[in-house]
C-alpha cells in the first residue's frame, strides 16, 4: 500500500492553488518516520530548535516566530539552510517521492471552488496510477476534516475499481512530522511557480532539492480543471 501525505499552498491573490505531496510504501513508513525523527534531533542539537516544533513553511522561511527563542531565528539565511536541510531529509527518505500540481485560477472563476476541483483531478490521477501499477493507497491531508469537499472528491471514485481506498485520513500538521515536510514540499513548489522577485532564493528549491525524486518530472505540474 502507497501512502501519499498532501498538503496545499498558494493564495487567492496570486490565483495559484498548489497541492504537494510526499508518497512512500506504507512498508517503509517506519523507516521513513524514523529518518525524519533523526534529522529533528540533529537539527536541534545544531540549533538548539525544539524537535517537535511545528515546521510551517509560510511562516518559518519567511523568518516570523521564534523556533530557537535565540539570536539564530532573526537570520533568514539559517532559516533557508533549514529548508535546505529539510527538502534534503525528504529526498532521501526510504522508499519515498514526491509530486506537486497546480493550477492559474482564471478571471471570473471562484477561487475555492477551483482548489475543490483541482484536489478532485489529483485523487483522480493518483488513483489511475495506482490502478496501473496494481497498488492501493491512501491518503494523510492536513486539516480537520471540517471541509466537505475533500472527502466528497473521494466518493466520486468509482467503488468497485478505485485502487485510493477510504475517505482521506486528516491530521493537524503540528502532529505530524510528515505533513510538515508535505507543507514544504508545496510551498517550493509554490515558489517555483510564483517567482515573487523578492523570493529569488526560494524560486528552485523544488526542482533543485526534490527534482530528482519528483514523479512527476523536476518541476510542478499544471493540471486543468473542467
């Protein structure tokens, strides 16, 4: 079975609606967790921040709040070389890939309802893929479950042949250590997309940094809606 943790990125005013995701065999989820765990203590004995301190992408590579509580938060470049570190831990995690798509929300087109239909497209895709390949899977979202579309995207699988099984598990990001990577994961892609000139840094770090393990090519994938 192929565990796939999604998270979303992008913003109304820049009409990009981004998902990015992690996959990886439920097989070697011990494994992977573990590498991840690994890295936190390293990362905490180097910097002093605090292992189960929540990794949000937005707001630590932006340099807001205070992972450490010491002079090391106000340099952003410590932060940049944290995410560095970060997508690293990623690509190299046992068994594991990645993936992002995105879609430019057209004028005239209710942004919400497009990021519905661009999660919809996603579980549609992956499922197909995982028909091929003669998998199952299932899906770890960030959030609490509170929004109906994402589990509606899933019930319009056709039941008797979706290989993506059940609706999708939802998780709290600060819970878990693999949506916080899978929060990353988007936001570069975001980034890759965006290329805001004052986030120059940040404009490569997917196809530089996750490029190699991406399953669907070095760099984001558009996808249209209906």
């Amino acid at each position: 079975m192929r565990l796939f943790y999604i998270d979303d990125s992008g913003a109304p005013q820049s009409k990009l609606i981004v998902y990015g995701w992690i996959e990886l065999q439920a097989s070697g989820w011990n494994a992977a967790l573990q590498h991840v765990l690994d890295w936190r203590h390293a990362l905490h004995a180097a910097t002093g921040m605090p292992t189960n301190y929540e990794l949000h992408a937005t707001t630590f590579a932006n340099g807001r709040g205070r992972p450490t509580g010491t002079d090391w938060d106000r340099h952003k470049a410590h932060r940049s070389a944290v995410m560095v570190d970060a997508f690293h831990t990623v690509s190299t995690l046992p068994t594991a890939a990645v993936g992002a798509v995105f879609h430019h929300v057209s004028p005239g087109r209710h942004y919400h309802a497009a990021k519905a239909e661009l999660y919809t497209g996603l579980v549609a895709t992956l499922d197909a893929r995982l028909t091929a390949e003669g998998e199952i899977g299932m899906i770890i979202m960030d959030g609490d479950g509170t929004n109906p579309s994402y589990r509606q995207a899933h019930r319009e699988l056709t039941l008797a042949t979706r290989s993506m099984i059940e609706d999708p598990v939802f998780q709290v990001s600060h819970m878990s250590q693999l949506i916080q990577l899978s929060d990353l994961v988007a936001y570069a892609a975001y980034q890759h997309i965006l290329q805001a000139p004052t986030k120059r840094a940040m404009w490569n770090w997917y196809p530089d940094h996750l490029g190699e393990v991406s399953i669907i090519g070095r760099t984001p994938q558009p996808m249209d809606l209906p």
